[in-house]
C-alpha cells in the first residue's frame, strides 16, 4: 500500500485545500478587522416620527442614554435588536423602527404613545397603555383627570370617550372620571356637577342610567347651580339630584323617569 506522503496527486490536493482554508481565514479576519475600522463607525443619529412633539433635550438625552450600551460596534456589527429593546423600555415608546444610512447614520424612527387622559402621575393612552411623558401645559390642560385601579387602565381607555359620547347631547364637558376598587363609576363635570354612574352590572347598565338623565336634562340644567351638585343615578327608573338652587339647601330630589325608585 502506498504511504500517504507518496502519493503526488493526493499531496497536491491537500496542499491546496490547505491553502485555500488559510486564504478564507485570513479574508474573514481581515473583513472583521476592517469594519471595525473608524470608516464605518456610527457618527449620526437622526430620529423621526413623534419625538417632535416632546421635550426634544431631554428625548434626545433619554435616547441616548439607552442607547449607548446598544451601540457598541460599527455600522455593520451595530446589534440593532438591541437597541430596539433599549427604546422599548422607555415608557412614552409605543413603538421604534431602526435603519442603517450608509456610510456612518443610523435613522430612529419613534411612534409614541398619544395622551387620552391624565392618569395620577401619569398619563393614559387610547390603548389603555399608562407611561410617563414631558407634555406641555396647554395639551395637559385638556386632558380629563382619570383614576382608579391600575389594573383597570384598559376598562378606563374604553369608557372615557362613550362618558364624553353620552353627556356631550346636555353641553357638559367631563373633568375627572374616578373608578372605585368596587368599580363604581364616578364622573365630575366642568361645571362642578357630580354624577354617580354606580357598577356596570349589565353591559348596558351605565348607558341606560344616562339616557335617564338625559330625558330630564332640561330641569337638571335649570337647576344646576353655580357651585355645581349631585346627581345618585343607581335607581332602577329615576335618579336623586341635589343642589343649592334647587332648594336653597342640601337637600336630596327624586326624579322619576318611569316605575317605581
């Protein structure tokens, strides 16, 4: 049998792929070697979408802070899931998409959670989603005040704009929506007026209860004074109203809408 280094044509052919192994090792190494060279390092970041509306100093140093672990490596090597995970992480990001812009940019692009209401000490999405955010004076001054269990942020999301929804045919404004730990709805008014919408025991329990009212929006109008009032809506076919005008005291009225309260 003839021994391994005798054979001419096998020698020949291990020694190229030999070579051509040690050829491929080199380029890759040289490749990594290159894109870590300053030429393709990250210089700019441009952000897009929502961060205009915020505070834009401190969006950008909020960003970057985040960013920075993320963005170790070049323009190549950047791990971009990671600095998506980063963004996500910061509570007024409802989303985030990341793109490389050759030769050195990086364009960030940011939705961010819009304000329904104001929560506590923070705000609201329409998603139900409660985050922190810079908003100036003039936007929060809009916004409803909404309190309740945490957990019931979603339910709150959902039934703010049908409150809005319902009384807007009477002219008033909603102010403060408030939901007990028995979830038992609470709306104060513009005008100081509080109304006790009581537990949605059916689906359309709540909706019912306003409707109510809203036959007899025309003497509780009247009689709505400038200190505001109550109104108890958790009667099966009526409501109790109390206010200064109506009596002069603090006196409670039924009103009956049909059948017995």
């Amino acid at each position: 049998m003839q021994a391994f280094w005798d054979d001419l044509d096998l020698m020949q052919a291990v020694t190229r792929m030999m070579v051509w192994a040690a050829c491929a090792l080199l380029f890759v190494a040289g490749v990594g070697w290159l894109l870590q060279r300053p030429y393709f390092s990250i210089n700019q970041f441009r952000f897009v979408g929502d961060v205009q509306q915020l505070d834009q100093k401190q969006t950008h140093d909020l960003i970057q802070s985040n960013l920075d672990h993320g963005l170790a490596g070049g323009f190549f090597s950047m791990n971009l899931y990671q600095v998506q995970d980063s963004l996500q992480q910061i509570s007024w990001v409802k989303s985030t998409s990341i793109r490389r812009v050759w030769p050195h940019e990086i364009e960030v692009s940011i939705a961010a959670h819009q304000p329904l209401a104001i929560w506590k000490d923070r705000y609201l999405s329409p998603e139900g989603q409660l985050f922190h955010a810079q908003v100036d004076e003039a936007q929060r001054a809009k916004l409803v005040e909404t309190e309740g269990p945490d957990e019931a942020a979603n339910l709150m999301a959902q039934e703010l704009p049908l409150f809005q929804q319902w009384l807007a045919p009477l002219g008033w404004t909603v102010k403060k929506v408030s939901l007990s730990q028995r979830y038992s709805w609470q709306v104060t008014l513009s005008n100081g007026l509080v109304i006790e919408m009581g537990r949605a025991d059916t689906p359309t329990a709540i909706e019912e209860r306003v409707q109510r009212l809203i036959k007899s929006g025309d003497f509780v109008k009247d009689n709505i004074g400038e200190a505001g009032g109550y109104i108890d809506l958790r009667y099966p076919n009526g409501f109790a109203m109390r206010s200064e005008k109506l009596h002069r005291v603090n006196t409670e009225t039924m009103i009956n809408t049909g059948g017995k309260l």
